[in-house]
C-alpha cells in the first residue's frame, strides 16, 4: 500500500513537469515556437521598405515626363535669366499645341543634342526672317518686341531664313550675346524639350514666366 501510494504521486508528478515544459510552445500561434515568427517579420520590413524605393523612382520618373529642372549657364537671355538662375520647364506644354511667337522655350543644341539651350520663339513655320537695321523683320515686316532685351549691335546681318514647317526661329534676349539661330539657323521643333514655366531660384524672383508679346509692327511702320 506504501509503495503503491508513492508511485503514484511520482507518476502525478511527472505529468505535471511535462504539462509546464509544453505550455510555451502551445502558446504560439499554430503552435509554432515565438523564435520561428523572427524571419517573416524582418522579411515584411525589408518588403515594405523596397516596395517604398520602388514607387518613389516611379513617381520621379513619371514627374521627370512632366517638368523638369535647369539652371541657367550662360548669358544669353539676360536681362530676362540670368546665370545660376533655376527655372522648371514643362514638357509637356506642346504635347497638343504648337509653340506661340515671344515664348521661351528650352531646346537642344542642333550641333550638340546633350546641351541644352535656353531662348525665345522669334519666327514660325512659314516665316522668313532676317536681321538688319538693329531689328529683326518677318515677311518683310519689322518685329515689335515690347520687353526687355539687349538691343542688336549696329551694322548687324543675317538672313534671310526661311523657316520651314516643323521648323523654328529661336534667338536669346541678349542679341549682341547669343548664339541661336542666326548661327545655326532654324531648329527643328523635335528638339524642343518643353516651355519654361516657372522661376524657382532665386526666391526673390520666384514666379511664373511670363509670355512676351512679340508682334509685327503696325502698318506705317515700314522697312
């Protein structure tokens, strides 16, 4: 009787110390140790965080089709930009339209597609252009250019040129410093890259970039 009422309290106690050493185990979901779940966490993070660099590049290349940044390198369209200006231009301004007469435009150089040029729409297709008397005519017409620029040195002559369709006449603010197409002649309107829509840098002279009225003089003004 002794004996058999110690065996089986050894025997109680024995199910008692196997129950407590599962326990843990049975805690987990699925009953899976917590040491397992480790890896498919750290795994979701990395996931998250790739999926996050991925669709940032998306949004930036898709915004690169839209705008784009540049920063004014050289002298030619002083007083309008000036160097180390910033602007952004909008690519896609003449995806259903044609560039306007007095628009400024950045395009690419006709002698050199890696650099870009920054300067003003002068003559469309069908214009014939040229540059005398310190002034630009079209069609035999004088250009009123109503905004600031620096005038033609005296003496100057070029053209005339014939600007033919898809084709377009561009020249910089600052005549007497420009290299456009009174040396290259007219562009062809594939190397437009878009429209330069807003001043950025500096914040003094943040804004919109205004259209220029550039018209053919009235009648009476004559050649």
């Amino acid at each position: 009787m002794q004996a058999t009422s110690n065996s089986g309290d050894e025997h109680v106690s024995l199910q008692a110390d196997s129950a407590a050493a599962e326990a843990p185990e049975q805690m987990q979901p699925e009953g899976k140790p917590a040491a397992e779940g480790r890896p498919a966490y750290g795994w979701m993070i990395v996931r998250e965080l790739v999926e996050t660099v991925v669709l940032s590049l998306v949004i930036f290349l898709l915004i690169r089709q839209v705008v784009q940044n540049y920063r004014i390198e050289n002298h030619s369209m002083e007083p309008s930009f000036y160097e180390g200006q910033f602007v952004l231009v909008n690519k896609v301004a003449y995806w259903f339209g044609e560039p306007d007469r007095g628009d400024v435009v950045v395009c690419h150089n006709p002698r050199n597609t890696a650099e870009d040029y920054i300067k003003r729409v002068i003559g469309l297709p069908g214009d014939t252009v040229e540059v005398r008397d310190q002034a630009v005519w079209i069609n035999g017409v004088r250009l009123d250019e109503a905004f600031l620029h620096h005038a033609i040195v005296p003496g100057e002559l070029g053209g005339p040129f014939r600007v033919e369709d898809g084709q377009l006449f561009v020249m910089g603010d600052n005549r007497p410093n420009s290299s456009d197409s009174r040396v290259f002649g007219p562009i062809e309107r594939d190397l437009v890259v878009g429209q330069a829509w807003l001043r950025i840098w500096p914040l003094p002279q943040f804004g919109v970039v205004q259209h220029a009225d550039v018209l053919l003089a009235a009648p009476g003004s004559g050649n």
